[in-house]
C-alpha cells in the first residue's frame, strides 16, 4: 500500500510540477479496503466450445480471464460465475460484453434479437447474490461504443437502484469506484467553493447530480451540463430543482453564458471532465469569459490538468491545493482535485 500510494505521490508531482508545494498526500482507503470494491465493470465475453463462455479484458484480440478478480466486488465475481454456469451458447446468446454498474446488470448483444426464454430464469439467483436489475442491450455494432441510444430490454426486476449515499442511478450511469473517497472530494470542493444562498453553481459534467444535490442542499442557485440521457433524468431526479441541459458542454456554452450572466452574488464552477480535460472551448469560456470566483475541477489526468491549470492561471485563477483521491486502489490511477479561486 504505501510503495503504491508513494508512486502515485511521486507521478503527481513530476507532472504537476509548478504546484508540486500545493499538493497533498493522497487520500486513500484503509489497507483492509483496497480490495474487493469495484462495482462498476465492464468485461470482454467470449465463448469456447471447450471453455463455454469466458470473461476478462482484451489485449491484441485475447481475452485474459479474470472469473474471480480481488478488485471486484464480491457481487461481480458472484455474477460472472452463475453467468459461466447459467448462459446458453453463443450460436443462441450472440453476447459481446457484460456491463455492470452497482445492483444493475446488463449483456450487451450484438444482434437485433437473441433467445431471452433461457435467461428469464435468471431472476431468482441474481436476487440471491444482489442485484436489482438486468438488462439485455441490443447493439449490433457495440465496441468502443458499448451501447447506443435505443436497444435496452430490462429482462427482470426494476430499472433504478440507489447507491450507499441515496443517489439512484441506472444501468448505464457512471458511477466513482470508491464513493466514499467520491463523497470526500465533493465534501472538500464544498469547503472551498462556500456555495450558499444568494451564490450560484455551474456544474459541467454534473453526472447524475452528485454534486448538484449537495450544492442546491446548500441553498445555491444551480445549472449542470450533462450529455448522457440517461443521466440527465436521474440528475433531475437526485437534484430536485437544478437545472440539467442535456448535450455536451461545448453545445451548451450559448445556455451556459446566458444564465450565468443572469446570476448575481458569488459565481462558483464545478468540473469534472473525462481523461481528455476540458475541452478547448469550455476552457477558453471558463478563463476569459465565465471567470467564476472559485473553481474546482476534479480530474482523472494530471497530463490534461496540468494543461487546464496553466491555462486557467493565466485568466487571473490561482491554484489554492491539489487534493490527490485513490480512487481505483491497486491500480496506477490517481485522481486530484484542484482548488482554484481568483487573486
């Protein structure tokens, strides 16, 4: 535990260099819990005539199996083993990928239609070792894109569950690895954005509105940007009374300007972009136009957060503290958390 923390210590400050005497030590679970929490998943499938159906990753075309993964919660590796056991061949189950997010299972199908007879018996087991849903998703061309718009078919149980913070979400929705350290962030971005009654918060990237409930909890007025359908709808339904537009954030700048010109008191923003970072237009808005009080921005690269932050430094925003999270534990991810406010 500690050689790993310390090398993801040392990768941050090697990358995050002008802000190297800013950042914290990372924040991570106890050495107990670094095992066994992965609950959002996404695993290859492949069938053998000798081996049946095998789950794992794909590297240059071979499926490495992982059926029994220590990172993976115990749920996970519970569902792949009944799935080995209980799922007709491929000639009938055309399956491409088992998509798992929480209580919610889904097999992604590439064909129009497959056998659902054979899996409405699934229900009772996949009661049994907890889950809440599972999903068929018809997706003839799924590959880097797992699923499309349309092609979903709940098989069995319901179509919403709630995670361990009451957030409910769906079988498509992003969920953080570890939501304790996820509640952490969002506690300490909290702290340093002060969002309060008569203040407003922009939320880009707001997810299933995480962060959209605990800014409109505090009284703030509130507007989030997410490109997910499926996300968007449960934002509204975490968040009662924050505005959700859905598209991405560059689509939504003309929205965006517009209510933020409208806000009066403390104008506050909350990012959390993909591995690629904000992209070129948000950041340009964000610097020279938007220009919020306090910032924090939440980021799964340190490669694209050190671009964002000179950018942002150079709009008149200072970096406060880079708060590193061990989100994904035995791996060689880190994410951090930076906290800007301006000179």
């Amino acid at each position: 535990m500690q050689a790993s923390l310390s090398q993801k210590a040392s990768y941050l400050a090697r990358t995050l260099e002008p802000w190297r005497e800013l950042i914290y030590p990372v924040t991570s679970l106890p050495a107990g819990e670094r095992l066994g929490y992965r609950e959002r998943v996404t695993l290859s499938m492949r069938w053998g005539d000798a081996t049946g159906w095998r789950f794992g990753l794909l590297r240059h075309d071979e499926l490495i199996a992982i059926h029994d993964c220590p990172v993976h919660s115990a749920r996970v590796n519970a569902l792949v083993a009944l799935l080995r056991q209980r799922l007709p061949p491929q000639a009938e189950l055309p399956a491409a990928y088992l998509h798992v997010a929480g209580a919610q299972a889904t097999l992604v199908i590439k064909a129009k239609t497959a056998a659902e007879e054979p899996l409405q018996v699934l229900g009772g087991p996949l009661a049994c070792i907890g889950f809440e849903g599972f999903w068929l998703h018809y997706h003839p061309c799924a590959g880097r894109r797992l699923f499309s718009r349309n092609g979903w078919k709940l098989l069995w149980g319901r179509a919403r569950s709630e995670d361990a913070h009451g957030l409910r979400y769906g079988p498509g929705s992003f969920m953080q690895p570890v939501p304790g350290l996820h509640a952490a962030a969002l506690e300490q971005s909290a702290r340093h954005l002060a969002p309060g009654r008569g203040s407003s918060v922009l939320d880009l990237y707001c997810g299933i509105g995480a962060g959209l409930r605990r800014w409109i909890g505090a009284g703030a007025r509130v507007l989030g940007v997410e490109l997910a359908g499926e996300a968007v709808s449960l934002a509204a339904e975490n968040a009662p009374g924050a505005q959700v537009l859905r598209g991405t954030c560059v689509q939504r700048l003309p929205q965006v300007r517009q209510w933020w010109a409208e806000q009066r008191g403390p104008r506050l923003a909350y990012v959390n972009p993909p591995r690629s970072g904000l992209e070129s237009a948000v950041l340009g808005a964000l610097a020279d136009d938007l220009r919020p009080d306090r910032l924090a921005y939440l980021s799964c690269s340190a490669g694209t957060l050190y671009r964002d932050l000179s950018r942002l430094e150079r709009s008149g925003l200072e970096v406060a503290a880079i708060l590193p999270f061990d989100f994904f534990p035995m791996t060689h991810h880190v994410e951090a958390l930076a906290l800007l406010e301006r000179a």
